[in-house]
C-alpha cells in the first residue's frame, strides 16, 4: 500500500482514514442519513480538503472539532 498521508517523514494514512470514518460517522448520525450520503456530502466539502492537506494539521485536531468546522463552512 502506497503511504498516502505523510507528516514529517511519519506515514499517518491510518490515522487519516481512520478519522475521516469517525467524521463520516458523526455527521451521519447528526443529519440521520446513511454512511455513504454522508460521506459523499463530506467528500464535496473545503474541511475535507483540509483534512487531506497534511501540512494544515486538521487531521490532529478531534473528530467533534472537524465536524463543527464543516458544518461551519456549510453555514456560509
């Protein structure tokens, strides 16, 4: 498996993947939708890309913080 996510020579993929289901999840049970539209919806969003961009440090912060941050950005 080719490491997708790396921070400072550190291969963090898991950890990435890992959160991104835990938000997936949050956001699934806040909008009382299924896994994949909720995901779809995260996918589309700029806190994803975020969370995609190592160097922004958005992939240390909590799940309950990323999930405010984009239902932030969806309020705007």
């Amino acid at each position: 498996m080719e490491n997708k996510y790396v921070y400072k020579g550190q291969d963090i993929t898991t950890d990435v993947i890992m959160k991104i289901e835990k938000i997936t999840r949050l956001i699934a049970e806040q909008k009382d939708c299924d896994f994949e539209k909720a995901y779809r919806d995260f996918l589309g969003s700029k806190t994803y890309t975020a969370l995609q961009n190592t160097e922004s440090l958005m992939w240390a912060e909590s799940e309950e913080f990323i999930v405010d941050e984009y239902y932030r950005e969806r309020q705007n």
